[in-house]
C-alpha cells in the first residue's frame, strides 16, 4: 500500500498534472490518500513527482493515520472496532472507500518542519519516492 502526500500548493500547477492530481484526490497541500500499489498509480505518481512524496506506509503508521486522521461522512471519528476492520480489509485489498471512510485524510505540516527543501527531490529535498523513509515524515504529520 503506498501513501502519497501533496507538499506543494495550487499556484503555477500545469493543466495535465491539476488532472492527474485530481485524480489522485489530491486537491490540496498536506492531504493524504492511500493508494494501491500498481504501474498505472506509480505512472501517475511519476507524473507530479514535483508536487507531491509518496512511499510504503507501515502497518503501525496506518493504524494511526486510521485512528487520528480518519473519519466517516459527517466529519465523524472512527472507532477502535472500525479502526481493527479497516486495516484488515486493507490489508486484503479492499478500497478505503468501500468502507465508509473519507479517502483524503487531512494531515498537519510536519512538527519541527520540513527538513530540505520542497522544491527538490529527494534525498536533497522533500518531493519524490522516498520508500520505507515516509514513515518519519508521516509521524510527524498525523
């Protein structure tokens, strides 16, 4: 399972790439969709590599982005129950909005801020593939 963060706001975004974020459901900065780990997602990821990092989220992190960050129509919280069920369902596949639960999550910019730059890749900067190192990003975001 891959999550993907948009860091970079709306301003100067070229039209083919506000299509493909838009698709992604990434509208906004410091929102966050879980995304299924295939090549026309990664093609898509590619594509606005400069707006936004993702990587492969832990079973610890999405636990807690599930328990803090998540939320059902009506802006309601999940329970611990619907927490356990949705990461099982997860885990086999199932989509996050075929649970009941929005697909976007609202994160916080990272506390201590963002360490390099956000308009470079990374290592030296913020933007791109980062692998397994999205976990230390996206603690500090939830």
């Amino acid at each position: 399972m891959i999550i993907a963060i948009r860091i970079r706001g709306r301003v100067g975004v070229r039209k083919q790439i506000a299509d493909t974020l838009a698709l992604l459901r990434l509208r906004r900065k410091m929102h966050a969709v879980l995304l299924p780990d295939n090549k026309s997602i990664k093609g898509m990821l590619r594509v606005t590599r400069d707006w936004l990092t993702w990587g492969t989220i832990s079973d610890d992190n999405l636990e807690a982005l599930l328990k803090k960050r998540g939320r059902k129509p009506g802006n309601k919280k999940l329970s611990a129950d619907e927490v356990k069920l949705a990461i099982e369902e997860i885990k086999h596949g199932k989509k996050i909005s075929a649970l009941g639960i929005k697909p976007v999550f609202r994160l916080t910019p990272p506390s201590g801020g963002f360490k390099n730059s956000i308009k470079q890749h990374w290592p030296k900067g913020e933007l791109g593939d980062r692998g397994e190192k999205i976990n230390e990003l996206l603690k500090r975001m939830i």
